[in-house]
C-alpha cells in the first residue's frame, strides 16, 4: 500500500505552521513568507542556483514518488474562498503539484483542472475517507498529507501518517495555528531523528514504529 506522507512541513520555534489573520493578500496570515524562506534558497526551488545542502536535500525529498496530494481548504484558499464560484485558488494558473489534488472542505465545489497535471477536487469526508481516493488516485504512489497545520494534525491523531519531515525555523511568530496541539504521546508511536542545517533550520523525522 502506498505510504502517507508529510515532507519539510515548516513550523515556527513555538510550533506555529502558519500565521494569523489569513486573507487574499496573506496565504499565510502575519508570518508572511518567514516560514518558507530556506526553501526558495535551495537548488530545488531555484533550479539553477542555490543551496545543494540538507536543506536541499530534504526538499527534493518531498516530491519523490507522489501521486496524489491531499490540502485543506485554508491551503488551497483564504478565508471567504467559497463566496467565490470562480476563485481557483492561491497556486496561480499552474501550481507545483502535478498531481490529483483533494482539498478537504465543508463547501465541496466541482473539480478544477488547472495546467500542468494538477486537478483539484474537493471533498467533505474525514482523513481515513479522503486518504482512500487519493490512494486510488495515486495509482500506486504515495500521498502527500501537504498542510496547512489543522490537516496534518488530524491525520496524524488519527493515526494515518506513514512518515513525517518537520523543518523547524528560527522564528517565533507568537500566534497562528499550531501543529503539536493535542498530540500528546506522538513520539512513542515513530522513531524520531534530527539533523541541523548550517541555515539555522533543524530537520526532524518521524518514522512510524515497525509493528
């Protein structure tokens, strides 16, 4: 069975994934793009220049072998989104997913396919049933649990994800939406490792405890 999971998902000093006060103009409310700025310093991102570090490798890491993605609906828009029929969402006219897309919402839409190979879908189920039509979609390959926080939480509480990468940044953005709450305990469930980049970015994994 393909695997489930979370690459270089990156989180604030005090645990915040993304910030407050999310609209059309701030995809990631007050933290701007604090959160995101290893990333666009990397090979991967630039393509032909950049950092070909941990940081790099670790974010080469999140594309491997994915078939299918799976958002919620605070990543794919902003608040308010639905109002719009015609809104298409905050990854402009070809987003870097390539992939099938389930985005999780209350206000399901018809699907959207966009340039590129990404088609977006949307649907109200919970993590197991949304996990199940990205697998099918997948086509074999893994899914992408790809954010924002909320998301990856409950399938983590839910006990669905196969491995995890959470690149700690040395920010603290004081509020927000944090990615740890209620997850007490996760660690006896995965072998954790860390490394430290030269950036100041601390990579830690999570691997689900063989069984």
């Amino acid at each position: 069975m393909s695997l489930a999971r979370v690459h270089a998902f990156a989180i604030s000093l005090d645990g915040f994934g993304t910030g407050a006060g999310q609209s059309k103009d701030l995809h990631f409310g007050h933290a701007g793009d604090r959160l995101h700025q290893w990333r666009f310093a990397t090979q991967s991102w630039q393509q032909t220049s950049g950092s070909r570090g941990i940081d790099n490798l670790f974010a080469l890491e999140a594309g491997a072998e994915i078939g299918a993605e799976i958002m919620g609906a605070g990543k794919w828009g902003h608040p308010g989104w639905e109002d719009d029929p015609d809104w298409k969402g905050a990854w402009g006219a070809n987003p870097p997913f390539h992939t099938p897309v389930f985005v999780l919402t209350h206000h399901p839409r018809p699907s959207i396919e966009m340039e590129g190979g990404t088609t977006f879908h949307f649907l109200d189920a919970s993590p197991a049933e949304a996990l199940e039509q990205a697998r099918k979609a997948a086509d074999g390959d893994d899914v992408r649990i790809g954010g924002g926080p909320t998301v990856i939480r409950d399938f983590l509480a839910a006990g669905l994800v196969d491995y995890m990468s959470v690149a700690i940044v040395p920010i603290l953005l004081g509020r927000g939406v944090r990615l740890w709450d209620g997850l007490e305990g996760l660690e006896k469930t995965y072998d954790i490792e860390s490394v430290a980049s030269p950036s100041g970015i601390v990579h830690v994994t999570f691997t689900r405890t063989a069984t």
